[in-house]
C-alpha cells in the first residue's frame, strides 16, 4: 500500500506523491492472483467480501414471501407468456404493464422460469445484483486506490441499511444502483486511456438503466459527460465526438423497446400502466418523469409539498437525507462522505487536467451531489428506498477519499480532515442511533466515544507507529460502520412486503418528519407502511391517524369500516400520515382488510376457499378475475397462478379498461369473476373503476365465500 493509484510506478521509475496519477502495468488473470503490486491477502480479502455478503443477503431470504407482489405478480405473468415477459404486464392476459419498463423484470422472470415461482427464484436476482454492485465499487475504487481503499467502499456499500433492503426486494432500484456504478466505472476507465469503447458500455448501461426505471438514470448525465468532456487524454474534438458515439449508443440501448411499443398496435398490446392516454412517452415524461419532480403525477394518488414543505411524501429541502424519514436509510456516512469528496479534490487540484484520480473523485462526487439535490427537492412521489441510488456513490467517495488522506497523513492537513470525517460520522452516527432510543441504547455510546478516540489517534497518525496508526484507523471505521452495520442485521432478520418498505429497526423511518412508526398492513399499523386509519380515527397515544379518503381507503377496506380494517392507526406519537403498505411478513403486510381486499399498496389475504372458487374453470377464461387496483389483484393472481385483471392500474386511476371495453370482454366470456372492494387512490380523473364496480354490482350474482365477495360474471342477478 504505498501507492495510491492502482498501477505502481515501474521499478526505475522515483517515488510519486500520494495521489498523483501513475501509469498502469498489465493486469495478470488468475482469480487469486490480483494485481502484480496487491498484497497477497488483497484478493482472498475481496472474495471474502463477496462471499460474506452474498451469505448475509441469502440469510433467510424466503421471509419476505413475494415481496412486492405487484413486481412479483408481472414475474409470475412473464414466465409463462412472453408477450408479458416484453412488455412487463402484470398479468398473462395483457391486460395492462406495471409502471417501469421490464428490464427489472426480466432477471426475475428468466430464474423463475427455471426454478418456478417461489420467493428465493425471485428475490435471489437481486442479492446477485449486490453482490456484483459492491464488486464493481471495490474496482472502480481499486483501480486508482489501495485495496484497502477498494475493501472499505464495497464494505460501506454492503453495510449501507438501504441497499441491504432493496438488494433483497424485487422493485426496480437493484438494477438500476447496479448499472449506475457500472456506468461510473465505465467512465473512470475512459478518461484513463480515451479510449471510446468505454465511453459507449457506459451509454449502453445507462440505456438500460433507463429501461429498469426510466428518467432516474438520466440524473448523473451532466456530471459524467462534463467530467469526460474536460479531463479525457484526448484533442476536444474527439472527445465530443466520443460523447456523441455515447449518447448514440444510449439512445439505441434504451430507446429500442420504447420503439417497440410505441409503434406497436394498442389494440393488440397491453395497456401502458401508470399513463393515462396508453403511451409509454407520456408515462416516462408525465407520471415517472416531470411529475415526480413538480408533484403533478397525473392519475397519481397526491404530491408533495416542495420548497422545504411538508407533503404527502415527506419533508423537501437540503436537509431531507438526513431527517427523520430518510436519515437511517442512508446518510449514516454522508457527513464523513462530503467531508472526504472536498478533502480528495483539494488534495488533487494540483495535477493535470487529464487526472484520472481528480476524474475519479469529481465522478462518483459528483453523480452523489446530483442525485441528492434532485432526492432533497423533488414534490412528487418520493419513497425512502430511492435512496439506494446514493448507496453506491456514497461508498466509492469514502473509499476513495480516506485511501488519499491515509497515503498523505503525515502531512498534517490530511491527518486532520481523516480524523474529522471519523468524528462527523461517529457524531451522526449517535444521532441516528438516539432516534430509536429503544434500540441497542448502549450503541450510541460506543459509536462516539470510539470515534472521538480514534480521531485523536489518526490527528497524529503521521507521528505513530505503523501499527498504532493502524490501530487508530480500524478504531475509527468500526465506530463509523457500527450504526449501519447494526441496522442492516436488523433488516436482514426479517422480511418484507408491499409497495413501501424501509430498513432498519422499527420507528427508524418515520414519513413526514414526525415521531413515531409508520403504520403498515390490515390490523394495526407496522414499519414498513405508513399508518393511516380512515380520517377522523385516532391514533395510539391519543394522536390522530389521518388517513387519505378514496374508494375503499388506502388501508383497502371497504368504505365505513373501522382503522383497523382500513390500514391501521399512526403509532406512537405521530400523525399516520401516508399510506399502509407493506409490513413485515406476519405484521401484516399480505393481509387485506375485511372481505380479503388489499390496500393501494399491500396486497389482499386469499383464503383457501377464494382460491379454489377462482382456479374451477379457470382454463376456460382469459382472466380467472377482475379486481380494482393492482396489488388487490396481484395477490389473487399470485395465490392461484391464473391471470387476474387489474382494473385502473396501480393506483386504480387508470382508463383501463373502460366501462365498454370490460362489458365487451364479459360479454365474450374473457372474464369469470369480479372481486370486489379493491383500492382506488385519489387524484384521478377517471371515473373508469367506480363505473365498473357500479355496473357489476348491479348486474351479477354475488358470491361469498366466508368474508370474501365476488360477482360471478357469468350469472347475472
């Protein structure tokens, strides 16, 4: 480790300064072998890594049953019809897509083809994912670094409480955290030799980031392509020429199956979920796009209040990755993180413009800063899981940046701002960890208290021994590392379900920046949903449980039934402000309330004898049923493996199908029950879903079998 670059100088060649950029030496194959210059435990360390934290993302990965059976749903549909498999429908009818285009999907949907449908065959993609994602950070960082550099970002990237969520669940943002490192590392690796082929990978990742979760990925553009534009080794002309080359390769990657659909007949393809004139353009620039930034998502279930307000989705402004709601996801390093990124670019604005370790630096710094102004500010729809994007930047930057200021620390400065960045996260660290005063108290303590005695260490780190100094700096990761370290255990203890989940212990996210647990399924409110009874009902502690008013409320019970059949009440003292959904599995989180009908965002509970009813002929229909909103009808769909339509999409605001298209599909027999209740969110303009519940009543046979209603639509009343 004398050598901050990843390529040492050669034998001949005099000493460089920490941090300057040094030529490369071939890279020698051969899995335990690394490079010429690692150390003989580099390598088996980094495989250690990655075996380690594919077993903790294994542990007991089946818990959190079909996590979110919305996604898993589309799965179950694209492993049997590979129409559904292309367009990412939620059922095999094709009656209408989810919301993000299917590049997510497809992983998931290929391994249950291969090992049928079960959680693991789900889930199992997305551990694969992050485990690749923190072998990516721990190159990108190698490359210009020492491996231990490279073994803290991975470490940090794996420890982070939200990617150890969301690397387990099946929603989109594994893959999309997955091919944003990949797309930085592609771009590190261009400005190194100007070479264009790794310019255009990047734009072909990106391009496929986009088809996971559409605009997201274009959010680290600007700092990429400006970084290449003034740093790659090559005259300005090529190097736009290069871009352009990228770009291009973007727009084929991504744009291919955009293409597709647009030109592809809507009579004969599935309803494009989430829009609201069936196209995916408007989808990817209205409800997934502009709409998540100015709170307009039209057909959506409400905005947030921008400008540093209080909405539905949380609290906007600078401050947002560290309150209440979205600290203990992610920003237990953040403070140390900022602190390392402007210590790494002092530290290097003496070198050339062509410095891949400047570019390294202003890279990953960069694609940090821009998605996190955009998560602070953004009025729309915002969850706390989003925050994975940051997880993998977040990590290259404290590797990169405590590797430099450990290479330099006998000059005074860079001893100094290491051991500033061990007290800003140890110092942060306890305030998380006081957030949830019931959990773990004493680890708080050791947090800072070991901090603040490794700082004093690493203050005079240049003037130590080489094996005190190293004592002080595990000291000082230990204590950095013991907050998220803690809430990832806790995350990887138990499972979870429905559309919004968070990490860490219970009361460790709490929506809208008040005290108190999120509520979450059917029979009281849990971590991973987000309280909220009908209005009017109280919360525990005497604090109100404000739910949000629409067709069957958002906790999915019928209309005038009780909190606890529509969601739960807000816990302790907050306000139970937002959505029930999710849960952990056995709190809730598949249960439905009365009748076994699911929230806007949890799924229904389908009895054995719900189940046995939709499977009798199910053969001889199209759609075995029908049922408002998609999480209502996914866990029909899930329960018996017939396709089930989901009436509106997912918030049950879509225009699909419309009254004369689902009285013409009755009519020619496509569609044997119609479940009834269901979630419809607010904010529609479609009255498509009431007017169909409305006609159906009035019109078939009722069925119920034990709480459960259904209409038989091939018997009329």
């Amino acid at each position: 480790m004398t050598s901050t670059t990843v390529w040492g100088p050669p034998p001949a060649a005099p000493p460089q300064a920490p941090g300057a950029d040094q030529p490369r030496q071939p890279f020698p194959r051969g899995l335990w072998r690394g490079r010429p210059e690692d150390p003989r435990w580099a390598r088996p360390a980094l495989l250690g890594l990655l075996a380690v934290t594919l077993l903790l993302y294994l542990y007991d990965l089946s818990s959190s049953g079909y996590a979110n059976s919305f996604y898993s749903a589309a799965v179950q549909a694209g492993s049997t019809s590979w129409k559904a498999f292309f367009f990412g429908s939620l059922d095999a009818g094709n009656a209408i897509t989810v919301d993000k285009p299917p590049a997510s999907l497809w992983p998931m949907e290929l391994s249950v083809r291969i090992f049928g449908l079960r959680s693991w065959a789900i889930l199992a993609p997305e551990v694969l994912m992050g485990v690749v994602s923190v072998a990516v950070v721990y190159a990108a960082v190698r490359r210009r670094f020492s491996p231990v550099a490279g073994l803290i970002a991975g470490a940090v990237l794996a420890l982070t409480p939200v990617a150890a969520l969301m690397f387990r669940f099946n929603n989109p943002d594994a893959m999309l955290a997955l091919l944003m490192s990949v797309a930085c590392y592609l771009v590190v690796r261009a400005v190194e030799d100007g070479r264009t082929k790794w310019l255009v990978w990047a734009g072909v990742a990106i391009g496929f980031a986009f088809l996971a979760k559409t605009l997201q990925a274009f959010l680290i553009l600007p700092p990429l392509a400006v970084v290449y534009a003034v740093c790659a080794p090559v005259p300005l002309r090529k190097r736009f020429g290069q871009l352009a080359a990228a770009t291009l390769a973007l727009v084929v990657s991504g744009g291919w199956w955009v293409a597709v659909v647009e030109l592809w007949p809507a009579s004969s393809r599935p309803y494009i979920g989430g829009s609201q004139n069936n196209s995916f353009l408007e989808l990817t620039f209205g409800y997934n796009g502009l709409g998540r930034l100015n709170g307009e998502e039209t057909g959506s279930v409400g905005g947030g209040g921008g400008g540093g307000g209080t909405g539905m989705w949380g609290e906007t402004g600078w401050d947002r990755m560290f309150n209440s709601e979205v600290g203990g996801q992610i920003s237990w390093l953040l403070p140390a993180a900022l602190i390392l990124l402007a210590a790494g670019l002092v530290a290097t604005r003496g070198l050339r413009r062509t410095s891949v370790t400047r570019a390294s630096f202003l890279v990953w710094g960069g694609s940090l800063l821009t998605t996190m102004v955009v998560f602070s500010y953004m009025a729309g729809i915002f969850h706390q899981y989003y925050t994975v994007a940051l997880a993998p930047y977040l990590a290259a930057v404290v590797g990169m940046g405590a590797g430099l200021l450990w290479e330099r620390r006998r000059e005074l400065w860079a001893s100094i701002t290491l051991a500033a960045s061990v007290v800003a996260a140890a110092a942060w660290g306890y305030v998380l960890l006081n957030r949830t005063p019931d959990y773990l108290p004493w680890l708080k303590w050791l947090a800072l208290v070991g901090g603040l005695t490794a700082a004093l260490g690493l203050v005079f780190a240049g003037r130590l021994t080489r094996q005190l100094a190293l004592g002080a700096a595990a000291a000082g990761l230990v204590a950095a590392l013991a907050g998220p370290t803690a809430y990832t255990l806790s995350t990887l203890q138990e499972g979870h379900t429905g559309s919004i989940v968070t990490a860490g212990p219970a009361g460790a996210s709490v929506m809208g920046g008040r005290g108190g647990r999120p509520g979450g399924g059917p029979g009281g409110g849990t971590r991973d949903g987000f309280g909220g009874g009908t209005p009017g009902q109280p919360g525990q502690q005497n604090q109100p449980g404000n739910g949000f008013p629409g067709a069957g409320g958002f906790g999915g019970g019928m209309p005038g039934q009780n909190g606890r059949q529509n969601g739960g009440q807000g816990q302790r003292n907050g306000n139970g402000f937002g959505f029930p959904g999710g849960g952990r599995m056995g709190e809730g989180g598949m249960g439905g309330g009365a009748g076994g009908v699911g929230g806007l965002l949890n799924g229904a509970s389908v009895s054995s004898e719900a189940k046995k009813l939709l499977e009798q002929d199910a053969g001889k229909y199209t759609w075995a049923a029908a049922s408002v909103g998609s999480q209502n009808a996914a866990s029909y769909q899930l329960a018996t493996g017939e396709p089930v339509m989901a009436i509106g999409g997912f918030n049950g605001t879509d225009p699909s199908p419309t009254p004369a298209q689902f009285k013409k599909y009755v009519e020619e027999g496509k569609i044997h029950y119609f479940i009834a209740g269901g979630a419809m969110g607010g904010g529609g303009t479609s009255g498509t879903a009431s007017g169909i519940s409305s006609w159906v009543q009035s019109t078939f046979k009722k069925v119920t079998v034990g709480s459960a209603t259904f209409y038989d639509l091939t018997r009329k009343a």
